[in-house]
C-alpha cells in the first residue's frame, strides 16, 4: 500500500475498526483446531447492486493478516445482479473468519452509497447536468464515500475546507456585503481556487456575479427561480442547484439548466447494501 | 478528557474526521474579519428525535479550538420534540464554523441510531425481552454507537470478539461436534467469558445445551421452532432470537419467551436525525 | 506480522525498548569493519527452564532490522535442560549485536515466568484444580506474561478490566449489598460476561450465590472456611481461593476443593530464567 | 507534564499499560452509583522499603483522568517503615478504583528495585566505589529503572547503546586487535564520548591502556587479577568490575580499587516492594 | 493549542526537534542548582530583519514545558532593527537552556524567509505583480515557509498538488496535447480547483489558452515572448511568470504584464536571520 | 527500511514532507492516462556538488509506493560534475512525477550542506584540525545534516544535548564558578561522557583545565589568544575553536593548534546544490 496521506488515512480508519472488534482478540476462532488451515470464502452479492468499497474489503484481511489474498472479480462500479461473487478471499480459517465483520461493514456500506448514487444518476439522464455529492459524509469516511459516489455515476464537489471557497449566509452577514466577502477570501487563497458563493434570491446572484463568484449556489431555489438566475448568469460562472434534492425532484431541478445538482443524500442516508461472505466448503 | 483506551479511539476518529474536512485551513472562514470574535450556536432539533452523540459533537469543536465551550441543554437519550434546542456552544466564530459539519455529521448519525432504536424499544414494550444490538456496526464507530442504542433504550450484546465466545457453523463445521466446539473454546477463554452457540434446530438447541453453553441463539426459526426451543432450554441457559428481525417482526420473536432478541437494523439502517446548527443573532 | 491490536501493542512495547537503547545509533557496532557481514547467533539456556517469549525476542531482530531471520529450535512451553539451544539468529552482525540485550532482556524475563508458573503447576498435579494468574503484571507486558503462564500450564485469569467482572469489598459499600452491587453490574454489561464476588467469609458467600454470582472468590480465608464454602455453593458457582498463596501453601488451598487458584507471584515475583545470545565462531 | 522525548516515551508505556487493562472499559467500576463521587485513597507500604516510582503513579491516575490529584507524602529516595503513607491521591471513586492495579503495578515494581539497590549501597559503604547498574532493564523501563537505582543511592552507566562505547570480545574479534577497535570508534563518535573495553586478563588490560581506552572493564577476573589490574592502570583510565556480582561479593570487589561496581541484578532481580492503596472511609 | 491538521502538523515537526536535541536529557541543565528557578530571556535581533515565526518559537518552548510563557513584543510580519526584543520569554531556567536551540534554529530559518520575500516584494513596488511562492519548501516547513512569505509581503501559490492543477512537460506528453491533458485533468477535479499550464512559446499558450486554462504559467520565455504572451491572453486567462528569477530580474519580469511573478529563492536560498536569546540578568 | 529511532524519526519527516504536498491527492498526475506505466528517471546534477542524501531521496519515491526502485549511480560524499546521473529511478509515471518535488526538496538541501563542508574541508588541508559541525541545524534534519557534513568530510560534534556536557557562561553563573559547574555535572552523568567547557579568556581555561574538563572551547578568542590557551593547556584537554568562523578565517584559526573547528554555517547557511529531475524520453 502507498504511504499517501490518503492511504495513511484509511489504514488508520481500518486499524480503529479492528481494534474495536479484535480487542484482546477472537475467544470463538482462536479455539478452532483448524484456525491456521487455508480457506476460501466469497463475497456474494444477495441484491442487485453497484459496488464499491473492495479494495477496502480487502485491506482489512491484509491489514489483520498479510498472507490473505485478496482477488476481484468484478470493477469498482460494476452493476451486478443477485448471487454474484464480486471477490475471493483466501487465507487461514482463523484470519478469514475474524476480518469477516470488518470488511462486510465497509463492503455494504460504501456499496450501498454506490447503488443509491446510480440510481440518482440515472434519473438525470441525458440533462448534461453533473451530479455533485456534498460534505455532509460519515466522519472519518470522507475519500472513501467521495470514491462510492464516483463509482455510482456521480462526480466530487471539493473534498473539504480547504480546496473550494463556500461563502455562506454567515459569511456574506461577518463581512458586510457579497462583494466584501468574495473580496477577502480571494485575497488569501491561491491562484488555483475558485469562490462559491451561496444564493437565495436573484439579487445576492446578480452580486456574486458582479463580485467575481466563479461558482453560484442556488439555494431552495423555485424552478422559476433558477431558471431566471440561470438566464441572468449567462455562463458567467458555473451554478449548482442545492436544498434536500430527493430522486423525485433531481431531474426537475436540473433541466432549470444548472452545471451542477448536489445531493447529501447520497453519503449520509444510503441504505446497506446485502453482502454476505461464503466459506467455500461449508 | 480522560486518556482511556476507548476515548483515545474516540480522539483518533475525530481527528480523522476534522482533518479531512480541514485539511490545509478552512479558506472561507479564516478570510472573516470577525473570525476571531466569540459568537454563540444552537444545536436544534428539525424533526422529533432521541439525542445520542452531545458529547460527541462538543468533542470535535473543543478538539478543534479547546476555547469554545458548549453545554448541553438536554440529557443523552432525551427524546425532543421539533424545535428543541439540543446544546449550545460558544465560542469563536471561525472555529464555530470550521467545526460545524463535523460535529453534524457525528450527531445527525448517532442521534438517528438512538432514534430508531426507541422505536423497537417501545414496540417491546412489556414482552420482558431485552433489545439488543449487534456487531453490524459502522467501522470505527462500535462504542458510539453502541451508547446510541443504549441512548435509545436498548442493550448491548457483546462489543467484539474478545468479550464474548459465539460459535456459528463453521466453528462448528471446523471442530466436528457442538460440545467439542464449546469444549475447545472453554479451555482457551478466561473464566469469566461466556459461551454462546448459533443454532438452527432443535437438535442443535439441545447439543447446545448438552455442552454447557450458557447463552443458545435461535437462528432464523420459525415462531413454533422458537416456543418448543425456549420450553426445551427452560431456563438452563439463556436464549436470543435473530435474524433480520424489522419493527413489524420483532415483538411476535420476542413473545415467543426468549430472554434476548437482536437487530442488526438499529445501528446499520438508522436514517440521519434531522439536527442543524443555528449562529444566534444571524 | 498481523496487526491486530495485540500485535500493535507488541510492536509499540518492543519500539520502545528499541528505541531507549539505540537512540541515535550503536557507537560500538557501527564502527566494526564488518558490520554488514552475515553471522549467527545461538539463545542458548544456562539452565533448565521453561521457554517463553521466542517470538518476541525475534520480533526484536525482524523490527531492528528486516533482514534478520530467526529460527526457533523448541516450542513455547518447552521444558529444556542447560545448554540447550532455544533458537537460531542469522544476520548482518551489526544487527544481531545492536539487538542482543532487548532481545534477551524480553526472553529472560518471560521464560522466568513460564519457569515459575511450571513449578506450581507441577505443585498442583492431580488436585484438578485449575492454576490462574492476575493482574498483577508488568505494565505493558499483560498479554505476554499471560501467554507466559500458559506457556507454564498455567491458565488465565480476565484479560484486564473490560472481560469480567470482580465485585471487591470497595464495590460492596458503595453499593450497599451484594445483590445491588451484582444487579447494578448485570444491567450493564453484554449477555456473555459473567460477576465474580470477592468473598472474606461465609456469610459474603451465601449473599454472592443468592445474587446470582458466577463465579465466588474465598479472599484470604482459612482453609476451613473455604472447604464450608465450596460444601455451602455446591457446584452453583465456580470457586477461587486468592491471597498470597505459595509454592508452600498453593497444593492445601487447591485440596480445599476449589475450582481455581490465583497467583499474583507468577507474574510479579518470578526471577530471570538464565539465558545468553552466542555468536558462531568467536 | 514535559513533552521532552523520556516524557513521551513514558506517556506511551503508560498508555499501553492503561489500555491493556481497561479495554473498552472497567465493567465493575462503571455500574457503581457512586463512581463519579470524590474518593480519597493512600498508598501505604506494607513492608520497610524505599520509594520510587511515585511520579509514575501519580501520573496513571492523571493520564486516566485529569481531574485526579496525587500529592507525594515522602520524596523520590526516601525509606520509610511498614505503615508509611507515600502519596495521596483524589478523584473520582471510578477513576481511582480503575488506575489502582496499573499505578500499583509501576510502583511496587520501581520501589522494588529502589530498595535492593539501597542495600547493595550499603554494603559499599566506605570504599569509595560508585555502584553502577547495566543494560539488562526490562524493556520500555530504562529511564524508570535507573531513576530508581539512583533513588536507591546507586550511579547510572550510559543509558543505551548512543552515549557511550564498549568494546567486547565480538568487537575485538571483529576488528582484529584492541587498538584497530578503539581506533576505528574513535573515528566515529563525537568528541564528548568515551571509550570503555571490556577486558578478560592483563594483557588485554595493557592493550587497551595502550588504545586510549578511558574506561576498562574487568570481567569476571579474580580479585588478584583486579587488584593487579587496578595497579597495573594507575589512574591513567577509570576501571569497573563486573561479572555475576550479588550482596555476598559486591563489596570485596570494591576493595580491589576499582573506581566501579556493574550490578544487573539491581534491575532485572529485584523483588516487588509491597504497597497497597487504601481507600479512606472504607 | 488547534488540533487542526495543520497544527498536528507542526506538534509533529516541533516535537521531532526536540527530540532529536533532548533525546535522554539535557545533561549539563540537569545538573544546575537553580534549574527550577524561573529566569527570563529575550529574543534579539542582531541585524535588521523581517520576523516571522514567533509563534512557533513559542511553541517549542510550551511543548517541551507547559509552565514557559512567551510575550511577543513585536507582530508577525513586522520590520524590525538591529537590537530590538522581538519576544520575552519567562519560565524555569532548565526549561530555557534546554529549549534554546530548537527555538532559534526556527525563528531564524523562517525569520531569514520572510526578510528575503520582503526584498523582492519592494523590489517589485508599484508594478501591480503578485509576488509567489513554489513548492521548492524544505520538506515538513511548506505550511511554516508559506506563512513567513506572507509575513514578507508575498502571496502563496497553491500549497500543494491538491488544491490546483499544474500540467507541465510531462503531463502534456503523456495527455498527448494540451486539449486533451485539460480535458482530462477537468474531469476528475472538484468544480472549485483552477488548472494551470506551463507554457514555453506562443503556441503552447494559444493551446492552453483554447483549452480554458484558468492560468498560464510563462515559462522561462524572454521579455518579448512574455509580453506577447499577455496580449495574446489580454485577460481570458491568469498569467505567471516563472524560472530563476532573481532580485536582480524579477521587476523585469513583473512588466512585462503577468499578473504573478513566482521564486523559489524565497524558501530553498534565504539565508537565516541573526537572532539571539539573551538570558536576564546574566 | 530499520525500524531504529533513527529510521522512525526519518519515516515520520518524510512523511510530513509527502503529506503537506500531496494532501488528499495529486490532481494533476491522477489525471495522467498513463500514470500507471512505468517510467525512468535520473537525478541529474547541474552543477559540480559533493553528494548527500540519496538515500533519503530514495525513501521519499518507495514510501510513497514501494513499487519504486532507485539505484544509485554514485556513492554518498561523491564529487561530481556538471551533468552526472546521480541515481536513477524507475516506478509508476505517475508515482514518480507525485514523490519529485519532495525529493528533490530533500536531496538538493543536504548536497548544498555536503558541497560547503566539502570547501571547509578543503581550505583546513594539511592542518591535523577535525572540522566539527554545531547544533544550528534545521529543525527536524538534525541526523541528515551531520550525516551531510561528514559526506563532505567534517566530522561531527555531540548529535545533542544528551551525548555530551557543554558548560557556558549561563551554566557558569549559575553553579558559582567553573570548578562547581564540573563537579555538579560529573556526578550526574554516565562515566562514558566528557565535559567540555566554553571558555572567554584565559582564566577560564585554567580554571576548566582544574576542574578536569575533558574538552575546552576557546570561544571567539583571538589568534594570540589561542595559541596562549593552547599552549597552557598542553594536551592535558582537547581544544575547540569557536565563533563565526567562515572560510576565510578558519584556517587561521585551525593553526592555533586547536584539536577542532566547530562551524554553524555548515549546516544553517549552505545554498542549495542545483539537482533535477529528468524523466527519460521526455
């Protein structure tokens, strides 16, 4: 595994959970005779689904055991039907049945952000419009839920604080005016980064626009609303439709012509998805 | 806050957490010309809900700047209505807004848990049967949530591998009979440790019992299966049913006498509680 | 290696010990011409012991340096006569001598205890009273002298403060009763741990079983006493006689009929086991 | 507490020692009703003894729980009677009961070695010999230990490998002759380091007097051969005996001149000095 | 002190340092009489400079003791003459001396920055260029280095590889034309992050320019090839003038037109600043 | 990789130095459609340099991803021209273009370190003088730098302030006089390390040559001065000239007849030596 920052991440997040499971280790597989004897054992997907999270899956047996082996057999999101074995794990008994929990927990979890987010993705067929996850993820979960959402169709909003400018209500309020606003934040940021500016109505967009926002968010927006802030802007910046978008009225509020829609549900009420690990032989 | 191992867990994850979200600064905020200024938040309740993960939530904004000070205007496990004000928390107001969505995401998650696990709790309601949680848990967040279901008036089953002794199939598989299953593992575990055993009929019930196991899960049975394996056991050892248990299926398994029903649903399929963060005077 | 938590544990322990006794470097080895050369080294017993703690001694070598190979000659829990070789190091010399002390720091003091624990096993032969260490360890080392003691025929008490519960004189008065004290633990702890009551007479005894104890600790009594206890229990509780029992006193306590005896001495008391690292061919 | 590099390390052994003891929690402390009252307890020695390690213990408690408060009775080094109180400590009754073991099990350990190196001292009394102890520490103890030996009246040798040089007989071997030895480390250390050779008869005593050697080990020689050695040296290097010493020989060794007695037995061998903590009112 | 990532960043860093001096202990401050006594010491410019780094100064001394307490006289930023108390420091006199070092080796390494950045910014006044800086920082120093610039009168540019897209040489090569490594790089980057080109001639910036680079990077061009370049870009695209510049090129450089100028003189070739700790009273 | 203390504090810095670059990702070589093929690359020198650092260099590219392999082509403390291949390395494109600045970053600092000791070296040729290094490193670099400086052929005084007793004028003050200062430090440090005392004038080096220091710093002394000290001190210490000594005036010193010349400048003012990075058949 690559030392990144990222990576480093993960094997922590990986290390809490099986420390929280291991403890002072398995009392049920260290009495196995057979604890030590190489085994097989699927994951079988037990719904249609989109996958995501297997490389992860995997870390967890070769975090808890280097001599686990660890083979796709099916692509970060791929769509698959009922009954499918979307990887083989092979190792000791022992190690294969304690990362058992662990990795199932990851697998469906990110699986079932995969599948909710292809499911949006598809409602929005053919519009041009791109749909944007938010950063409202499961702590610590962050890259690995921004990877379920690319998996799903979607695209990545900023990873965090520190790549995007959001200048908000709260914002706009502490530093008097929009044109204020935009003006501070572009005087610290690098060249690289772009302002997002927050908007309700029609005036705070004309603002933005005057004050140099590259992006604009329109927020809980009428479709009529946006529809003339969309003609107003012009493609003078970039516009994203955001507000408790639900797969019912994503499409609606993307055909108002917006770059962008963003949806929080997609990382923080995707159901599980039904994934289950077979030992062969048993 | 105390140095336990389990609130050095909780310190890693939310250091995980803030630092994916902050990574290299909070370019919006740290461009306010009041950052500096104390402001104060409220922590509002947008729909009925159970609180679980206050404390939780203050640890981020206290661990992201130790000057901010919130205090809880409701107790852990309180159920509130729409509207009611959770906690307050002051503090900087760059540091507010910095920590704002982290601390978010961990309370809308765990506030949720707790929530839904009121709801079976009260679907329970004079069966005498405790409600118990699982090992199904969000990866690095098995004591948080664990307390949410607590929160929600719920008990925990074991918190891993290490404090309890579960024999399944393929442990069972793997030692060729139940009661050398149990046997092997009775020799290896601290006499302080149960031992449970998975079982699927009867006949396993009372090989279960035979070896001297002191809890007996009831797997998948039907209702019948259920009340002949309780008379059966007749208090020789205690019994649990599982198997994807819902609220409309929970309390017919819990009248069929068993001491313990489990539900992996509380802690994997809880929707997000509706909380928000509200700046006062804004 | 796995990286459970136990083996991150041992990992941080040994880097510890690394890292107080190489600092900023072996000044002595590093300016031997031939350093880098391949040797072997031999743990050689300069007395009859009992072996424990091979694999950390070599997990000494394998951290200092990976390339370092390590080949044990007997078991854990070998029962060897002086002069008898425990295992085999190859390396680059510097490695080998920069890591000979830690590692035999670790292996003499563990194959000390396994030493020990053998000689009040042996005491205890045919009482079918089984011997349990305590928790009177060496802070750090809990998991490997436990391992230690089982290396010696010993078995174990709990792990540690989260995998049992052990209700003392303390916990009593603040509790008011022992049936309190055991119901307030009962509601808070998983199915599959079981109470244990420290017990100073009979009177505690028949208060601990009337609570529903599992397991009753006889703290310091006289054998009389201690014989009425386990005629007064009766199989409906396991018994422990405690209280600085020796390898005078250890086979009287275990004739009294108890189930277990525990001996803090096993950890805290037993001396080094004689052991020294000698290179081939100097 | 410092973040000095010592105060990191002994942060971390005490975090080990804390986590392989608590877990995911003290079960039985956790359900008294009164665990979050103040409580007050004594360490109290059982047995004339002299004290070290009460730093170390009070820092248990704060490491577990800041709000604890340890105030030292007696000083680092003092000798005290059965009965003495060496230190109080406050806190929650949850908090004191949950660090007692952990805190115990540093500071009878330390006291232990404290007070055997008091008495090897004694022994020295008058001779002008500086008793010094060694590398065979247990691991992650160094710094600990050889406080208390100095809390017991004794010297320290160099603390690890990084502040000082000892040639062996490997080291000779490896580089030819004792002069090639000294001269090749001479090369490499910074000018502030010396250069001890450990030394099996006269003629290895000369070479290394010859080499430039600042310290000369003599190493299981007779107290003839000292003595011959002692005259032989003359003041041009500083000379330690070593060698198996114990309270029977360690004096007589001295009387041959040598400017140092090495024991290992101070650190590796000394008994568990018996302490208790007393709760009051209970 | 934050536990943002940043300044877990810096504890790290400070604490390597202080590490890599302290390692067992300050031999000669231990052994002081009046090491506990608190003292006061001052940090003088001898020279005229440019302060950046107070703050961090400040921390390696409350790191390696809580009890120090630092007072800036002077503000980040701030030019200062020869002789001027740039900050006064009180605390235990060990903690002082031990400290030293480790502060003055920062404070003068990021002090020598910010009094170099101040150079070439006034060299460039009036010009309306924006003064940046590279990534060519000393590795662990780029948020520290980043900020002495600032503290100098120049901007940043990005911070690193995450927060905006540079394509260069290689990535054109690899994309096989400008088009299409924009293209590329557009698709997988949040709509918050700007891309930049490193163009060496004309055509390469019409390429960059038809691409929609946010920013365009004049590489090592001539004065002429610049300024056609900025006609050529008149506005549609941000423009940097990059490679070597010097104090005796860059203003040169800034009229030509571009709207930044970049050097990595100002964090890989600053010399330190003259700066002392001066003890009172002594 | 070792896992010594040494090796662990190189880890943790490189790392920091990957983490500030990469931060959550390189969005510019991820977009790269052959990132994943391997490619070949030289460090090359553009400027006649000693070298120092390779090693680090080729940790930066195999922490990242251990798939990387570096050979070097010359040895550490090499003198090259203009042009020579350093090393090469070969590994993912991708790879290779994320780990490139932070490389260099590392290798170009420690060869300007290695290329000025090289100089110093050169200019004390002939004398019998050792060039020493200070403890004015950058924080952090503390083994690299001295490990730099003796590939340029200095060598190094104490690595800090744990392996060698420095007593100026603070610790003169106040421990009364020189004589006490010695005494009280010499009872407090292992017989392994010497005493150096930093001395003014020639009173001072007589009392420190009492006191039985076994170095002597002659502290911006002038020449006359030095060789007075010298003589007085007739070998019965050994001599080290101090104080802003640069190339022009150290040779001078040097012939006073001191054992060593300490200078700062080495490792707080070396320029970078100039080094790139070229990927082949690009």
């Amino acid at each position: 595994m690559k030392t990144t920052p990222i990576t480093a991440h993960l094997a922590t997040l990986i290390d809490l959970a099986l420390g929280e499971d291991l403890g002072t280790g398995d009392l049920t597989s260290q009495a196995l005779p057979n604890r030590e004897q190489k085994a097989v054992a699927n994951f079988v997907a037990r719904e249609p689904l989109v996958v995501s999270g297997l490389s992860v899956a995997a870390l967890v047996f070769t975090r808890l055991d280097p001599s686990c082996q660890i083979k796709a057999q099916v692509a970060e999101g791929s769509r698959v039907k009922k009954g499918a074995v979307l990887a083989r794990v092979e190792g000791p008994l022992g190690s294969l049945l304690s990362a058992e929990r662990c990795a199932l927990n990851f697998l469906r979890h990110l699986s079932g952000i995969a599948t909710l987010t292809r499911r949006y993705h598809q409602t929005l067929s053919g519009t041009g419009c791109t749909l944007l996850d938010t950063r409202k993820t499961t702590p610590g979960f962050r890259a690995l839920e921004k990877a379920a959402v690319r998996a799903g169709g979607g695209a990545n909003h900023r990873m965090g604080l520190f790549d995007g400018v959001m200048i908000k209500d709260n914002h706009i309020a502490a530093s008097q005016s929009i044109r204020q606003a935009v003006s501070a934040a572009r005087k610290q940021i690098p060249p690289t980064v772009k302002i997002e500016v927050e908007c309700d109505n029609l005036k705070q967009v004309r603002a933005a626009l005057a004050a140099g926002a590259e992006l604009i968010m329109l927020d809980n927006m009428s479709h009529a609303q946006m529809r003339k802030a969309v003609a107003l802007i012009a493609g003078r910046a970039q516009t994203e439709a955001s507000g408790n978008l639900t797969l019912a009225t994503v499409r609606a509020a993307a055909e108002c012509g917006v770059d962008f829609v963003s949806v929080g549900a997609l990382t923080h009420s995707a159901p599980n998805a039904d994934i289950a690990l077979d030992l062969q032989g048993s």
